[in-house]
C-alpha cells in the first residue's frame, strides 16, 4: 500500500525495505552506518557530520552533501553556507 495514513508519503516499513535493497544492490553494507547525527558543520568543500553510536562512541563523516531527512514538519533549507532558509510547507492533503 502507497502512503501513510495521513497520504504524506511511503510508510516507514516500506522505506526501510528499499533502503536495505539498495544497500545490497550497490554493496553498500561497509559503507552504512548506523549512528545518530548531533552536529552539522559547515565545510567549503562540504560538511563534517558528527555522529554517536550506539555505544556513545562519537565520530565525524566527512561529507560533500548532506541530506537532513527531519520527518513530516516543514522542512528548512541549509544554503552552502550553513544559513538556514524557512521554506514554505506544502499543503497537506486530508
């Protein structure tokens, strides 16, 4: 079944679903990381990314994109810079 029951998008078990196969088309499992983003910062050639495990272990990904996936609430843009854009919120559909 297409959509959650507020028709906002795939439900979560179906999004879990085509990640773990995209995962195993691509060999992507040593790629993947399991953690906890607390941080974004800003980079000129992207943005370091700090993480905590599981076991309160903390790293940082160096990354040339970033992608803040924050749920169903109106989402913000961040520039190159790091400035934060309000953007407008699509109507939702009831």
């Amino acid at each position: 079944q297409r959509g959650s029951s507020a028709g906002t998008g795939p439900r979560l078990d179906v999004f879990d679903e085509h990640c773990d196969h995209v995962v195993g088309r691509h060999g992507l499992e040593k790629a993947h990381v399991r953690a906890t983003a607390t941080d974004v910062t800003p980079r000129d050639d992207g943005a370091d990314v700090h993480l905590v495990d599981q076991d309160g272990q903390n790293s940082t990904l160096r990354a040339e994109n970033v992608v803040l996936a924050l749920g169903n609430d109106a989402p913000t843009v961040f520039s190159q810079r790091g400035a934060s854009i309000a953007a407008t919120p699509r109507p939702r559909r009831g």
